[in-house]
C-alpha cells in the first residue's frame, strides 16, 4: 500500500497536500498531514457572491496552470494531463480553439509573452518550451533543469523566460536563441517567481518560506526575507509595480513594499494552503485561491474580503484576472476552468469566524 502510494503521487504533488511522512499501522496505510493551528479570520461580514458564466471542460486531470493574453483574448489552460488547452475568450463563451500535447509529464504553469505571440509552459518533465500562440506549433524546448520545472515567467519586454525548479535554481533564457543567460541558486526547491513590471526585479519563493529579491538585468541578490513559516506557493506584483503579494502553505496572504522590502499587511481567511494570487487591473482588488476550493476577493486599501467565489469542488490552482474587463478565470483539480463575471450575484451574507484545522 505504501509503495502503491508513492507511485501514485509524486513528492511534488504529496508535498503540495501538506503530507509529511506515509506510515503502515496494523497493516493499513495513513498519510500523515502537520497540525494546523487556529486562524482567525476577519469578522467583517462580507456577502458571499456567485457568477459562473461559463463552465469549461476538457482536460482529463488536475489543471494547475492558466494564463491570459494581454488583449484579454485568449486563455490557456494546462494540466497534470500533459496538455495544453488554447481557449477564445473574446465573447466571454471560452471556446475551445485546439489542444497541444506538450509534455511528457504534468504541466504546472504557463505564461505568455507581452506582444501576446509567445506562450510558455514549464512541466515536471523538467523542460520549459515555447509555443506559438495563434497556431499551437512549438518554437523550441529549454532543457537545462535537472528537477521540475514549477514556475516560468517573461520578463516584460518578453526577450526573456524565467523559470524556478525543484533543482534549487532560477534559469533565466533568452527567448531568441533559447541559451541560458543566466543561473541563480537558492538554497531551497524554488516554487514561484513574479518579474515586476518595470523588469528590474525578480522575486523568488521557496520551500523554506523565504523569499528572495534579485536585480533581473545584473542576478544581483538585493535581499531575502523571512516571510513565511511553510512554503511559498505564489507570488503576484500589483500593476503599478509598487505592491507585491505571497500566499503560503501557512494560509496567509502578506502585502509587501517593493521599495521599502517591508511587511505592510498580513491577511487570513483560507482555512487551508494557498495555492495562488493575483491583482486586478487597478490593483485595488486581489484575488487568492486554494485547497479549501474558495476564491475570496479582497479590498488590498483595508485588508478585508469582499467576496468569498464558491463553485469549485476540488482544490483551487490558478487565479487569473482578464485585463481590463470585469472578468475572473480559474483553474482547479476538479477539472474545469471556471470564467466568473462581474457584478456578481449576491447569495447570503454571513459573518467570518475563527476556524480551526487538523
């Protein structure tokens, strides 16, 4: 049973649930998951709202990874199943366009270049490839990695691909030729990767709950924080370059200056791991999402949630905003993508309170 287990799920995915050890009692098998202490949760009521306009579905596993274009035209969704799904997003139906069968293994994020020609997608296969966008053809593979790949980005100009690694390293590529520019260690299994939008820095979570801040042009190494007490799950810069959030497995989401490097908000609500997070397109409104299957929306200025997003039935990977519109996109375990719009539907209104998970 153990070793059924363990080749059922990777490290990657049994680190992911939280699992720290599979034990055998009297012939039966348990996975054991750490205590959770008590969070508390802010008591301002808030109205818990619904508006899923469009259910897509297609992919056979988990999706972990979405990404939308710059023009808000297309989505890309890809998957524990190998595949790449290009979706139309201009009429708001998500329209399946094609499907690419681009990895050997799960595909665990996706980024697209800011012309909007070029999308990336990183894979526990170790490999980063670029693809073009409008026909789905592959441009190159990046392989270089010698651990999955868990997080890739383009620098803003979109000359470079940045990708974070189980391998305790940061790569960074140039998109034309596909050569390393550059390799960054880190002393821990890098899980996110955020590049502000002026592109001089880069942000890097890992493991150990720390995050590290680097001079994108030089690899110079500003500073290292201690932000978290769990891994790092994601990270996110406001559009204004200004803010940048970190969600964790500890369940907090933490409200960062770019230029001071200081701590400016803690926030709780999810009563499990955070998985992602991302600012809308005024920066005034972010999104979380993780294992407890919520997306909840909050006003960055008070800290507080506006709107808790239910629907979901399996754990909550990827949050993303479509530019400029009042649209958000979701991708989750339970197989769909889920395209919510605004305003939306008030259902109840109810008052948070503490809770508490073991």
């Amino acid at each position: 049973m153990i070793m059924i287990l363990q080749s059922m799920f990777s490290k990657k995915v049994l680190a992911g649930l939280g699992i720290t050890s599979i034990v055998s009692i009297m012939g039966l098998t348990w996975a054991k998951f750490p205590l959770q202490s008590k969070i508390s949760v802010s008591s301002v009521q808030h109205t818990l709202r619904t508006n899923i306009s469009v259910t897509l579905k297609g992919h056979t596993a988990w999706i972990y990874a979405i990404a939308i274009s710059p023009d808000g035209k297309i989505l890309a969704s890809g998957s524990y199943d190998g595949t790449i799904k290009i979706w139309n997003l201009q009429a708001g139906t998500g329209k399946l366009l094609f499907t690419i069968a681009a990895h050997a293994d799960t595909i665990k994020s996706l980024a697209i270049s800011s012309d909007g020609t070029t999308l990336a997608s990183g894979s526990w296969d170790n490999q980063i490839k670029l693809w073009n966008l409008k026909t789905g053809k592959i441009i190159r593979t990046l392989s270089g990695h010698s651990d999955d790949v868990e997080s890739v980005t383009f620098s803003p100009d979109g000359k470079t691909v940045i990708s974070g690694s189980w391998d305790k390293t940061i790569a960074l590529w140039n998109v034309e030729t596909g050569k390393v520019i550059r390799i960054l260690n880190q002393k821990d299994f890098v899980r996110a990767i955020a590049v502000s939008p002026d592109g001089q820095l880069l942000i890097s979570g890992t493991e150990n709950g720390k995050i590290t801040i680097w001079e994108l042009s030089t690899g110079k190494l500003k500073t290292t924080l201690n932000s978290h007490n769990k891994y790092v799950s994601a990270i996110a810069f406001s559009p204004n370059g200004k803010t940048f959030a970190s969600v964790s497995q500890d369940r907090t989401i933490k409200l960062w200056s770019t230029q001071t490097e200081t701590l400016q908000q803690t926030l709780t609500g999810h009563n499990s791991a955070i998985l992602s997070v991302a600012f809308n397109t005024d920066g005034q409104t972010l999104a979380t999402s993780g294992y407890d299957r919520n997306i909840r929306l909050w006003n960055v200025q008070t800290g507080q949630i506006s709107n808790t997003l239910t629907g979901h039935e399996k754990a909550v990977w990827s949050v993303v905003f479509r530019p400029k519109t009042k649209m958000l996109v979701s991708a989750s375990a339970d197989e769909t993508v889920r395209i919510w719009q605004f305003p939306l539907v008030q259902e109840s209104r109810h008052k948070a309170e503490s809770r508490k998970s073991f």
